[in-house]
C-alpha cells in the first residue's frame, strides 16, 4: 500500500493495515492513534498547509502541456 506506507513515513498517519490482517480492532486503534497523537496532527497540519499554499491545478496542466506533441 504505497500511500499508506507515505502517510505513516511522513509521520502524520499510522503504518498501514493490509487487508488481510485488518481487524475492527486495528482498525479502532489506527484511528484513535490518527485522532489522538498531538505530534502526529501538528505534522499533518503542517503537511496540509504546505499542500494548500501549492497551485497543483496550475502545475499538473503546465506538467501535461510540457508533455503534449509540438504540431
């Protein structure tokens, strides 16, 4: 689980859960950990800042453009 496993190394979510060992019981505690660990949300707010100050509209179009044949 590739985002999964880039949430939890960015420290603002826990290790992913793969399917087959996904228990209600992880699965609580996954999320009481996301709700509850004060560094774990600062990180996360951070990280969500830093994401809205971007212009990814504006970048993936100019990403796209850069790509697009010259006719």
């Amino acid at each position: 689980p590739f985002w999964g496993q880039t949430v939890a190394s960015l420290g603002v979510g826990t290790s992913p859960i793969l399917r087959k060992d996904l228990t209600a019981e992880k699965l609580v505690a996954a999320i009481r950990t996301a709700t509850s660990d004060e560094a774990m949300k600062a990180r996360a707010r951070v990280l969500g800042e830093k994401i809205r100050s971007e212009d990814g509209v504006a970048r993936a179009v100019e990403i796209f453009h850069r790509h697009l044949p010259n006719y």
